[in-house]
C-alpha cells in the first residue's frame, strides 16, 4: 500500500541552517523545529522553521545553502510572512537563499515560515 512505501522511507536527516545578516530563528535555541533542510529519496529538498531579522534594513539573504542541497536553475518559492502575506523564497545555484515580500510592507522580516517549502535539488 501506500502507506507502507511511506513508511519503508528513510528517516529525513536534517542540517541545520546557517543562517546570516542578522537572521534567527523566531523561536530561540530551544526551538524543537530549528531552521534546517533535508533532501529526500526522491531528490526533494525540504524546509522547516521559522525565521526573523531584527536588524535595521536588513538584507533579503538569510543562508547558504550546502552544495547537495542546490537546485540547477534559480527557484521560487511561495511561503508566508507576517499576519499570512505571501512572500517568495529565492535560491540560486551559488547556494543563496533570501527572502522577499513582494508587497514591500518587509514583513519577511518579522516572520518568515520555511515550513512546508520544497524543491527539486540539483
């Protein structure tokens, strides 16, 4: 069955984000679902976490993606932002990751969700 499949997976291993420019995790160290991102059977890369900047006019840039986590071509990405604004998650093939809200209201950076956020490595 399908369920069985599912469940014959591998466990996902998670690397945790590095994340820079002043970005953290929303919730703190001790965070149970800590920014981070896995690559599954099939190729899919996943994200988790939460994330926030509290510098002044940070930059759109939170993390580098690890070389096995990179997509061929420059991906986007929809996520939601602060009060449910969508916002577009950016990762390029140089491993850049940033964060945009295409309103310009910069509510990416008082909530990003990285949860739920998939792409197609390589």
């Amino acid at each position: 069955t399908v369920a069985d499949t599912a469940n014959a997976l591998p466990a996902l291993s998670w690397v945790p984000l590095t994340l820079t420019n002043g970005w953290i995790d929303t919730f703190g160290p001790n965070d149970a679902r800590t920014p981070a991102m896995a690559i599954d059977a099939q190729g899919v890369v996943h994200l988790r976490g939460v994330i926030r900047n509290d510098g002044t006019a940070p930059p759109d840039q939170f993390a580098l993606a690890p070389a096995q986590f990179r997509p061929s071509q420059i991906v986007s990405l929809s996520t939601n932002l602060k009060f449910s604004n969508p916002g577009v998650i950016g990762i390029s093939p140089s491993g850049t990751m940033t964060v945009t809200d295409p309103s310009g209201g910069g509510f990416e950076f008082a909530f990003t969700n990285l949860d739920g956020v998939t792409y197609a490595a390589g």
